[in-house]
C-alpha cells in the first residue's frame, strides 16, 4: 500500500504495549513514569479495551527504549 500509494516510510519502529485497570488517570499515571525518568514520547494511543481494561501504546525516539523499557519495568 505505501508503495503503491508512494508514500515515505521509515522504520522499523519500537514501542510499549502497556495494559492495566481502567481508571481515571490510568494512561497519565504510565505516562508519568517517562515524565520522571526525563524520557520524551514520540505518540501515544491509548483505548479503553472494555471489560474495565486499558490499553496505550507509547512510542520513544530509539536512543530512549533502554530506558523507558526500565522506567516502565519492561521486562
């Protein structure tokens, strides 16, 4: 498709799947994390998954996936 459609496309590309509870604050909390490790976020998106679940998925320059993976508890 994105060649067909001649599209520039870089990758690939890293990021977080980082599920949990459904709440108020849930994402601003995961997001936090980064905030206190002094990591920027490239995107982010985040749905609620039903069933009182979340989902987001967080997007970090790859010089930063090290240490976002430790500020997030990645395993």
């Amino acid at each position: 498709m994105a060649k067909y459609n001649k599209w520039k496309v870089q990758g690939p590309k890293s990021c977080f799947v980082v599920l949990g509870d459904d709440r108020v604050g849930a994402v601003a909390d995961v997001l936090g994390r980064l905030v206190d490790a002094r990591i920027n976020v490239t995107a982010a998106d985040a749905v609620s998954a039903g069933m009182g679940r979340f989902a987001v998925l967080i997007f970090v320059k790859p010089g930063a996936v090290k240490k976002a993976a430790a500020a997030l508890g990645a395993s």
